[in-house]
C-alpha cells in the first residue's frame, strides 16, 4: 500500500512539473538554472517522501511531521495539477472551434487567457482550501442531532438517546492538538446521552499513540456505558512490525487499553440494556471491509443468542457491510458506521469517495431498516477537513413508521 502511495505522490510530482516546464517555463528563459529552478520543490518533496515511506516512519512523535510534509505536498501539487488539467483543456477546445471555426488569432488567444485565468483563480482556491481545513476545519467539531423512527421499537425506549463517534485517529492530535481529545470528550458528554457508541478506528497505526490520553478517554461516561469496535486502523496493518506476533501483541495492547478506559469492546459480541419489561441488543462486530481492508467480522457469533425480532443497534466500522452481509443475512434495524471521513472533503453533497461507497455519509435506508454513516471526529495522515466537518452524531430513537433516507 505504502509502494502505491509513493507512485501516486511521484506522479502528482512529475506530470504537472514537466507539463508546465514544456509548455511555458523554457519558453520564458533560456538560462538552465532557472529552467531547473522550477523542479527544485517537487524534487526536494520526492526525496522527502521517499524517506518517509522507506523508513517506515509512522511512530506516534513523527506523525507531526508526517502531516506537514501532506499540507506542504498537497499545497505544491493540487494547484500546479488543477492548472495544467484547465490549461489542457483550454488547449483541446481551442484545437475542436479551429476544426470547425474559422476565428481569428485574437480570439485563440483570448480563449486561451481565459484558460489559464480559470485554472490560476482555482489553483488560488485550492491552496486556499487546503489551508482551511487544515489550520481551522480540523477543529471545526459540530454536533449532528438526527431522528430515526422505527415500528418495533420497544415502548420503554421511545426516545433513546445515542452518542455516535467514529474514526479518532488520535495519532493525529499528537502534533500539539492534543487538548482537542479533551474538547472532543466534553463536547459528546455534554449531549447526555443514554449510551455512547464508537465506531472505530482508534489509532492511526499503533498502540503507542494513545500514551497521555488515558485520563482523557477515560471521562467519557453514559448512564449505560461506552461501547465500542475495533476499524480497519485498529490492527496494526498500515506499520511494519519483524513478525505477526509482534502485530497482534499491538493489537492485544490497544484492546487492554480500550477496556482500560472503562468502555466496552465488542469483539463480535452484543450487550442487553434493559429498561422495565423492555430490551434492546447492542451489538458490535470486528472490521468486515473489502480488500485490502481486514475482514474479521462474524455475524452469526456476534447474534449467538440474540433472540429474533430484538431491537438491535450494530456497530459495524466498514459501511460496506451493510448490503453485503448485515441486510442479507440479519433482520438487525439500525447499523452505525464510520471510515469513510466524508473523503475529509465534502461540497455540494460531492466527495472524493462518493464513486467508491454507495453509503459514505450520513443516514440510509432499506425498507425499516437504517445504515448511518459519521462522518468521523479525527482525521488520518493529513489533518484537513473542509466540508465534511469532524462530527459527532446524536441519535434520538423513536417507534413510528420510517421515512426514506438516502444520505446527506
């Protein structure tokens, strides 16, 4: 995955370089230092990322820097790449009107100005955006209230109130941030909810990062419990360890520490919480995902027990679990999910991530059954977010006939 990595970043590095260098750079100087000039950030960012990614180096003291070399690589590259794709264009349309089109060479080189004005004024933007959500979108943490009614709800819950987080990434904070773990607790306690269900993703890589934080994480309190699962960045797959019993002694320590806090980790489990004559199941499986994502989820244990027609909360990190084995295979109501961040980057209802999930933020619904997707609190490897804001979702459960929903 890391080998991916590096490729994408060298050609997000190169392409826009050489297509500007051709284009217009030796056009204006003949000097060849200054023609060299141009490439001289993109090569000092190359060898940056090279000994990043050849180190291995993810530990929880470097991920500080990990997440500005990201802001100073997004900022070089997205513009000089949103610029080249206008100037391509502009160069391509010009190219179709003159097959057509008799027009003058005024006017070519009016379109073309127009081009390159389009693409420096979204280059401005981008940069602009970039660092936005990187200096004030990261810590821009909202609240989501949501209602979701359901005809088999018991009587005794009408009401029930839940806390939904997901995909802290505490890593990340570790870069000076780290009173924003204590702003995030206060802010979901402050909802007094009856319960308080995570989603997943705890730690960006290892166990190690949740050093300092215990007192923290240990203040989050409901009336009944803390619940939670264990996401994709929870195994300890995205750092090298000498063998697999190094990995799973990791993964053996975040869960001691998890548990440490008070909360409760479902490993494929379900809880009952009662009130009077009334129950509902809170269960949580391990991370069920499609490749290269870890799939350890196993529903027909999670449910051993359960009995059928219970009102079941699942906590499910990986949304994509839900049409592949929780709707075909469960009569489970309400499925919770993280990992998808909104992509980080959310306008128009449009994200980055909406091609590859068909649930990827917010509520949906098959028939009275309901997938909600947060859209996280943290943020992994470049701490932005813009749009898709760090959220907590507050669930208020009612018995009724349910709506259609298809996110948000």
């Amino acid at each position: 995955m890391l080998l991916r990595i590096l490729i994408l970043i060298m050609l997000l590095l190169v392409l826009p370089d050489t297509y500007i260098y051709i284009m217009y750079i030796r056009r204006w100087t003949k000097r060849l230092s200054l023609r060299l000039l141009c490439f001289l950030p993109s090569l000092l960012l190359a060898v940056a990322a090279v000994v990043i990614m050849s180190s291995n180096d993810m530990k929880p003291e470097h991920q500080s820097w990990v997440g500005m070399y990201m802001l100073v690589f997004l900022i070089v590259c997205i513009p000089k790449t949103l610029f080249m794709v206008c100037d391509i264009i502009g160069h391509f349309v010009i190219w179709i009107v003159f097959q057509v089109l008799q027009v003058s060479r005024r006017f070519k080189c009016i379109f073309k100005r127009g081009f390159r004005i389009l693409g420096m004024t979204l280059s401005i933007m981008a940069a602009s955006i970039l660092c936005l959500g990187y200096f004030v979108g990261r810590h821009y943490y909202v609240v989501h209230q949501q209602s979701f009614y359901f005809p088999d709800l018991p009587q005794e819950f009408e009401g029930y109130c839940i806390a939904q987080f997901s995909d802290m990434h505490i890593g990340t904070f570790r870069d000076g941030n780290e009173a924003d773990v204590r702003k995030i607790v206060d802010l979901i306690n402050r909802q007094q909810c009856d319960a308080i269900l995570f989603v997943g993703d705890l730690v960006n890589h290892q166990s190690a990062e949740l050093d300092g934080f215990k007192r923290d994480l240990s203040r989050l309190k409901a009336p009944d419990g803390v619940f939670a699962v264990m996401g994709n960045h929870d195994y300890s797959m995205y750092i090298k360890y000498p063998n697999e019993k190094d990995r799973e002694a990791d993964v053996n320590e975040l869960q001691r520490r998890i548990k440490s806090y008070g909360w409760t980790l479902l490993l494929n489990e379900h809880r009952t919480i009662h009130r009077r004559k009334d129950s509902i199941v809170i269960a949580g499986i391990e991370n069920d995902g499609r490749p290269p994502f870890p799939s350890y989820g196993d529903l027909k244990k999670t449910m051993k027990g359960v009995k059928d027609g219970s009102f079941t909360v699942l906590l499910s990190h990986d949304p994509t679990a839900w049409q592949r084995k929780i709707l075909p295979q469960t009569d489970i109501q309400l499925t919770l999910s993280g990992h998808t961040h909104a992509g980080q980057f959310k306008v128009f209802g449009w994200s980055p991530v909406a091609p590859i999930y068909t649930e990827w933020s917010g509520a949906y619904s098959n028939g009275r059954r309901i997938l909600n997707v947060s859209d996280g609190i943290g943020a992994v490897m470049f701490p932005f977010r813009f749009g898709a804001w760090p959220e907590v979702n507050v669930i208020t459960l009612h018995r009724g006939i349910p709506q259609k929903i298809k996110g948000y």
